[in-house]
C-alpha cells in the first residue's frame, strides 16, 4: 500500500554555503543537493507522493530533474517555497494529493540521509502512530554560557541531535499546521516542535552520522569524503547436512532445485544464501548472520534466505555500503550445479543487486561432503563504500 508523502525542502537560500545559488542546488559529486535525496525517496517501499518546495524564480532547474525520477507510480510536484521554512512546507502540504496517512518531512541539505533511514521512520509512524523523530546522541561535553562566563555543565546523557527526515500521522501534521497558522506566534525551526506544541506525541528513532546538515563550505568538503570510494572484501561460509524429510523440496541459491533432498536449518537451509551474507557483513564489519538474524528469534524459523539477504543490504546501505560483486564456491557431490547454474546466478544477482558467479567442486571423496552427507558454501564478497 503506497501511503506515504514526502515533502522535500529545498528552498533555502544558502547563503553560508557561498555557493551563489540555492542551497539545494548546490553540487555534490557531480549532482545537486535535492537530487541525492530524491535519490534516496523514490527508493522507499510504500511511497506515494513526493512533493519539492523550491525557490519561486527557479522551476526550471528544479523540474527537468525531478521529472527524471516520477513514475506512473509516484507523482512528484514542486511548489514554490515561502519566506521562511515552515511556510515552505505548509505550501507544500497544501497541494499534495489524498491518499496518504504518514507524512515525512525532509530538507534536502541533510543529501546523504539512506533510504533505510526513510523507512525506518515511516515505519516507526506506522506502528506506533506518533510523531517520529531520528536522532543521534550528542557526544561533545556541552556548556551553558552567559557571554564570556560558563555556567555550567549540562548533563549531556539527555540530549539528542535532532535530524530529518521527521515522519508524522498525516492528518495530525495537518491539524498542527493549521493551528501554527491559526496562532501565527512562532516560527518553529523543525516540524517535531511543532507537532509537539499541538500537543501530539513525538518518539524517536536512532538517525544517521551521514545524515547531517550541510550548511557551510566545509559540511559540504566533508559530504564529498563519503563519495570516495573504499573497497572491502569479505568471506562467508555455511554448511548443512541433507534432511531425512524427502517431502521438502532443496533450496540453494534462493531457487528450487527439482528431483533433491532438502537441507536441514532452523531456516531453509539455502547454504549458498547464508554464506553470501555472511560474507556481505563480514565486509562491512557488521558481524555475521547468526548476530544479525539468530535462530534465537523465532520469525526467521523456516524463513527463505532472501528474508536474510533483504535485511544485509538494507544494514549495508544505512552504512553507507553498496555491492560490487559476489562468488559462491559450492563444495560437494551434489546436486550437480551446472544444470542450475544459469538459473541460481540470475537468482542471486537479482536478489544482490549486483554480479553474483556460482561455481561447484568436490573433495575428492573426502569427509562428510565426500560421502554425500550434506554440502558447503563458501562466498566472497566486495562491497564500496565508505568506513563510519
């Protein structure tokens, strides 16, 4: 169900980034500002709407790139931006279609914000049906100050740095709206605060390093760091033994494989599966799968080794983390691979979202996958990025 309207800020003058034109507009690797972003929106599950408040005087800087990333699936419209932000986007919710019940607000200064941060919050909105906030803790030791004299020491254990996107019940975000224009006392300087002086609930969720504010020239120098790339490898390996249930069907490599015995595992015992996430994570530094996705939790009992490489890809990608390729090595004597092979690497690369090769050997009869007992996979992965 596609119930989610995001409304991109983009309208901000950007004065202290000196880059002579909107702040939105400013290039990042090679690209605006508000297009990174976007990048990130259109990726979200469940997306509706999109809606870009922008600069009245530049339409056309906006409009070509944004056309690029509609589909008939998601609408997204510019609208011109108001003096000040909150007035940006009450101009932006006003001309957003029906249909949606969760509303993100985003300013696109924050470029590197992960479409698993997007969802996280939507999904947050979703269960809990209050305000939602993204937030870091705030690690510096923090002073109160009266001119040149510190007054004190604040206790920093209870402070959080507030970031975006911030996601609310859509018709709660509009009542508040509507009451901030109504009372027109205070410019609020995020939507959080806002919605809370309406009196609704505001819960937090844990936000993003690479989510930040880029304000200034240097935020901006440190935002281009995250886009040279580092490369890292990484191994994975699982082994299953045959299961003596013949009824089962044998799932390797996320497809079926007729006329074979199943694997036993406290999921489906896809061994090539298993071992291209472990080697995704241990690329990452992320752990393995049983950290991640233990047999101790009872919604994996029985679960497809998709579910696992679903829920690698959405930690790698809200660490900054993309796939370049993956090798699977299968270790035993059967099932014979190469009628499959074709088939399981199409599988796999789809599932990855990036080159996956499937190769199978033997151990000349040796051991217990010499004597058809059960069988080995062993996966090495490489993955682009950048360290946090």
């Amino acid at each position: 169900m596609r119930d989610v309207l995001v409304v991109l800020v983009a309208a901000g003058s950007g004065t202290r980034l000196g880059a002579g034109i909107p702040k939105a507009l400013a290039r990042l690797s090679g690209k605006p500002l508000f297009e990174h972003a976007l990048q990130s929106i259109v990726a979200m599950p469940n997306l509706f709407q999109v809606v870009i408040a922008i600069p009245a005087d530049h339409h056309a800087d906006f409009a070509p790139i944004a056309q690029r990333y509609a589909s008939p699936e998601v609408n997204i419209l510019l609208v011109a931006g108001g003096e000040t932000r909150q007035q940006s986007i009450a101009n932006a919710l006003s001309v957003a279609d029906d249909g949606h019940s969760i509303t993100l607000v985003h300013d696109a200064a924050r470029a590197l914000a992960t479409t698993a941060l997007f969802s996280r919050v939507a999904n947050a909105v979703r269960e809990s049906g209050s305000g939602v906030l993204p937030v870091l803790p705030v690690v510096d030791t923090i002073k109160r100050a009266q001119a040149e004299q510190i007054v004190e020491t604040v206790d920093r254990s209870h402070l959080r740095i507030a970031q975006t996107p911030q996601g609310f019940p859509s018709q709660q975000l509009l009542a508040a709206y509507a009451l901030a224009q109504q009372e027109a006392k205070t410019e609020y300087t995020d939507d959080s605060s806002l919605f809370d002086a309406a009196g609704h609930r505001m819960i937090s969720v844990v936000g993003e390093p690479k989510a930040f504010k880029i304000t200034t020239p240097a935020d901006l120098a440190a935002a281009e760091q995250h886009f040279q790339s580092t490369l890292r490898t990484g191994i994975g390996t699982d082994v299953h033994r045959f299961s003596a249930d013949g009824k089962k069907p044998l799932i390797l490599a996320g497809i079926e494989w007729p006329n074979e015995v199943a694997l036993e595992g406290h999921s489906d015992g896809d061994a090539v599966a298993h071992a291209v996430v472990d080697a995704l994570l241990a690329a990452a530094g992320l752990g393995d799968i049983g950290g991640n996705f233990g047999v101790d939790r009872p919604e994996y009992a029985g679960a497809r080794g998709e579910v696992f490489i679903r829920g690698t890809l959405e930690l790698l990608a809200a660490n900054g983390w993309t796939v370049q390729n993956v090798s699977v090595q299968l270790i035993g004597n059967r099932p014979k691979v190469s009628p499959m092979r074709e088939a399981a690497q199409a599988k796999m690369t789809q599932l990855v979202g990036a080159p996956v090769t499937i190769g199978a050997t033997t151990t000349d009869g040796l051991g217990f996958l010499g004597n058809s007992e059960g069988v080995a996979a062993v996966a090495t992965a490489l993955i682009a990025g950048s360290a946090k």
